[in-house]
C-alpha cells in the first residue's frame, strides 16, 4: 500500500543555516503522526514546504504515490492535501456560515460564473448546513469571524479544513493559545478523525501529542532525531537532551 | 421595501430627465447627467477590482482611452473610407463600434493584467500606471490619429439608422447602457466568482488553503473591469463626438480613483454618488473659481478622515442612526 504522504530527503536551506536537513518521513494512511521537536527545529519550514508555500532545495513530496513536489500550494489543496494555520487564517468579514460556504464552493470548482446567485445555490448551503449541525459552532453561523473568540476561530479552521475533505491534513499547533477545556475539546474532535484522514501534527501541548499520535517524529536543528511511539520517545535520552540541553550547549 | 424601488424610482426618474430640463430651458442639465453615467460605469468598473476585489490599479484610464480610441479610429477609416491594418473597414456603427471598443479593452486588459498582477500593493499601483502612461505616450505620438489634438468624430454614430449626434438619442443610448451595467454589475457581486473575489480581498493565504490560485481570479476581475472601462470610454467618445488623449493621461486614473473613494470603496452604489458629486462639483466650482481643486481636495480630505465608507458609507450610518 502506498503511504498518505511520503517525504524524501528534503533540505532547505537559508542563509547559513540549514532548516531541513536530510529529511524523509512516511505518514501511514488513516494514521495521526505527530511532529514535535524545540523551537526553531525547522517545523513551521516543514510544513510550509508540504503546502508548498516554500519550495524546497532539494528532495521529493508525494502525496498518495504521486509527486506534488513542484505543485502550486492551491493544486495540492484539490489534490487533497489540507492545512490549517498556527495563527487563525479566516475571512474576517464573513460569517461562520459563509467561510464553510466558500470552502464547499471551492472544492466543488463553481468558481468562474459571474451571472449565477451564489445565495441560491442549493448544493452548497445544504452540505455547509450540515457540517455545522451539531457542532459547537452552530449557534454562531451568522456571527462574523472577526467577532469569534480565538477558541472558536480554531474550531472553525479545522471545520473549514475538514470541508476540503482531505486525504491528509497539515494541523499547525492546533492547540495553541487555547485553554484546557478548549484543549480537550480540540483532542477529542481531532481523535474522532482518527482513521478517516491521515494528520500530521505539529503540536507543543506534549499532553494533546500523548494523547493522539499513533507515531511521533522529533525534529532538531532540522534534521529528525528519532520516530517511534510515545513510549518509545518518552523515554529516549536523546529527544529528553534535545529539548532541556546537554550541558555544554550554548543557550 | 422602499430600498427595492429605488433603483426604479432612479431610472424613471433619468428617463424623464430630457423632458424636464428641456422644459426648464436647462439643456446642460442633460449633458452633465449623460456624463455623470458615462463616470458611473467607469468608475464602476474601477471599484470592482479595487472595491471588490482590493487590487488598487493606478492606470484604469489606460481602458477608457481604449474604449474612446477604438471608436474614434474606426470613424476615422469609415470617413476615410480607408481600412485599419488594411484589412479592417472603418464603421460608425454603434453596433460594431461599442463591442469592438470593449473587446479591445478587455484585450489590452488581459496583457496588462497577466504582467502587474504578478506584483502586490505600491509595485501594483506603480506598474499599472507604467502601462497606462505608454498607452498614453503611444497615442499622443501616433501623428495618423490626430497625436495631441486627437480624433474628431464629426458625425458620431449609427445606431439602427439613428444618428447618435442627437443628444436625446445618445441620452438614451447612455442611460440605457447604464441601467444593464449596473444590473450586469450587481449580478457579478452576487455570483459565484463574486464570492471568491471577496474571499481574495479578505484573505489571499486562505483562499490558497482552500484551492484557490487568487491569480486566475483577479486577472479575470481585471479584464471585466477593464471591458467596463472601455464601455464608458466608447460612450465618451460617441458622446462627445471626439477621441482624445485626455482621455489616457493619469490624471484620469486619478479622477476614477477618487469618484470611487469620494462616493465609497467597495459599495455598490458609491461610484454612482462619487460621479455625480464628482461631476456637479467640478462644474459648479469651476464656473466659479479656477482654484475649484482646491475645494475638491477638501471635500476628499473631508470624505477620508470623517466617514466611514464614503458617500455611500455616510448615507448608509445616516439611515442606521433614523431607524
């Protein structure tokens, strides 16, 4: 079976310094793995590479077999790779309602007609309709995302992610910024995704890491230090040094 | 239920707006409002890249000119009874003129587009207006089509065996042409493509997340708004029976920019109101001072700094605070 995403040996490299360092990785399809690792490990780089936002030196990506290493990042949106952002990347001045609207109108590829009444259009407000149903964000829908609470602009990122109906999802530090029961909440809405997408997490909370990583990848100085379990990792000297500093580091 | 006859009201009231002025013994009335419909639609056309779609082109005139040009050069071969490129007969006909100046328009707005809109924000503004300005320089040295002093177009135009030199008939033509923009305009806002333009405005990175490549899209608004451009520069030059350079200098960009500024960025009816004031402003104060600049720049400064939104925006906080 070919792996969701499956990365081979990429390198990025700034001045001076090199962000991704020889980095390959397989996400196994249906599977939450997650990417962990010190600030400036080269994670946000990472990820920016796999939506294509920044290209990369060298090194190949592929997306359920097919190479997208070259790909506009809104190609490998259709192709099925979805994101969401560490800081909230919404439309301000549309609703709840119309970011998820705008979302299925997109993905559907109704785009290009300019004498059609997009308020009339069924299909779509159906389908948006009933993602919301039932979430905690449905009694918001006619709220404008500039007036969301940043707990609720991170549940509606994932919302909007998930309307794309990825095949694997980039989750940027969803956790950030957000308290413990909206941390609980955000666990338990990614664990009921378990097996239907494939996720690459990048996350802080170790907690909320714990919690859902079927596999976790350490990431330092840019290069992947080990990938195993959460026991496997918990335990090992190496990550535990990589993150609390041997004794002759620098800082 | 009032706001939905208003645009009917406003209809009615421009189509008997002939009768009345000319019962007034006003006959510049009615030559002032066929102007004002003609910066309507420019300015119109304007505000939906910048208004709609946020991208701030400093070189719209480039299309209006365009639009103003087409024509005169067509009426310029037809009295010539000579051919452009040697194979394209001249025409005074309104029904070839009209769709040819928008055609070129869009044309010249598809170029012009798919370069600038590789750049964002001051390299955006600066490169339209290189544009506009060679287009500009073009014709002023282009000696075959009159240069500085531009084209006369003695007879104006036909329209179904009608000579649009009447100013009636053109009144009409004008107002007619008007109406279907507005209503063309105000079905785009509404539709699909509407919707993702506003998503561009708001959020380029989201619109990216969703699958969106936002290029497409704008340089699709640009040639839209560029056709719009060229529309009203037609009309211009069937109106005024004459196709000029004046029409192409940035200047004109500018006064586009500011009737959609003056009346409200991204309302729909804001270029209508910015024209107008536009428009009256100009006429009035300049028969009264040559320093009429002077007050425009005041009344802009006043727009600016003390309303949100423009005319449009003023009005619209007006009627939230009477309610």
């Amino acid at each position: 079976m070919t792996a969701a995403l499956e990365i081979r040996n990429l390198f990025k490299h700034f001045a001076g310094l090199t962000a991704t360092d020889n980095v390959s990785l397989t996400l196994k399809t249906g599977q939450i793995h997650a990417l962990i690792g010190p600030n400036g490990a080269g994670k946000s780089t990472l990820i920016n590479q796999l939506a294509g936002t920044l290209p990369p030196d060298s090194g190949q990506i592929f997306l359920e077999g097919q190479d997208i290493t070259l790909r506009h990042p809104a190609e490998r949106v259709l192709l099925g790779l979805g994101r969401t952002f560490q800081v909230t990347n919404l439309l301000g001045e549309f609703t709840v309602r119309e970011n998820l609207g705008i979302a299925v109108q997109a993905r559907c590829g109704r785009t290009l007609r300019i004498l059609d009444r997009i308020s009339g259009v069924r299909t779509i407000w159906d389908e948006t309709d009933a993602t919301l149903a039932g979430t905690a964000l449905e009694a918001r829908a006619g709220t404008v995302v500039d007036d969301l609470s940043h707990g609720e602009r991170k549940q509606l990122e994932l919302l909007v992610a998930l309307v794309g109906k990825p095949k694997v999802l980039l989750l940027d530090e969803p956790m950030a910024g957000l308290g413990h029961a909206e941390s609980q909440d955000m666990i338990q809405a990614l664990e009921k995704l378990r097996g239907q997408v494939t996720i690459l997490l990048v996350e802080h909370d170790m907690e909320a890491v714990f919690a859902l990583a079927d596999e976790i990848s350490v990431l330092v100085y840019g290069s992947l230090l080990m990938t195993g379990t959460a026991d496997e990792v918990s335990s090992s000297k190496e990550v535990r040094e990589a993150y609390l500093g041997s004794e002759d580091s620098p800082c | 239920m009032p706001r939905k006859l208003l645009p009917l009201l406003l209809i009615v009231a421009l189509a008997c707006l002939p009768f009345v002025a000319d019962w007034l013994d006003q006959r510049a009335l009615q030559s002032l409002v066929a102007r004002i419909m003609i910066y309507a639609i420019a300015a119109a056309s304007l505000n939906l890249i910048l208004g709609f779609g946020g991208m701030v082109s400093f070189g719209h005139a480039a299309f209006f000119g365009l639009g103003n040009y087409a024509v005169g050069i067509l009426y310029f071969h037809f009295a010539d009874s000579t051919s452009l490129f040697g194979f394209i007969p001249g025409t005074d006909n309104f029904l070839i003129t009209f769709p040819a100046a928008i055609l070129v328009a869009g044309l010249f707005a598809l170029l012009i587009g798919l370069l600038a809109l590789r750049t964002e924000g001051v390299q955006f503004i600066m490169i339209t207006l290189a544009f506009a300005q060679m287009i500009f320089a073009f014709f002023v040295s282009l000696n075959g089509y009159g240069g500085d002093d531009g084209l006369i177009i003695r007879k104006a135009n036909t329209l179904f065996g009608m000579s649009l030199r009447n100013k009636t008939t053109i009144y009409y033509v004008i107002l007619a042409v008007a109406v279907g923009y507005f209503f063309w305009l105000h079905r785009v806002k509404g539709s699909s493509f509407g919707n993702i333009l506003a998503g561009i405005r708001q959020n380029e990175k989201r619109m990216v997340a969703l699958g969106i490549n936002p290029f497409r899209y704008k340089l699709f608004a640009f040639v839209l708004a560029g056709m719009g451009a060229g529309a009203a520069g037609a009309l211009m030059a069937v109106f005024l029976r004459f196709a000029s350079p004046d029409t192409l200098a940035w200047t004109k960009s500018g006064e586009f920019m500011i009737m959609v500024i003056l009346g409200g960025v991204g309302s729909f009816v804001g270029p209508i109101w910015g024209a107008a004031t536009f428009l009256v402003l100009h006429d009035y104060l300049a028969s009264w001072t040559e320093h009429w600049q002077l007050f425009m720049g005041l009344l802009l400064l006043f727009v600016v700094l003390r309303t949100k939104g423009g005319i449009a925006g003023a009005i619209e906080s007006f009627r939230a605070r009477f309610k």
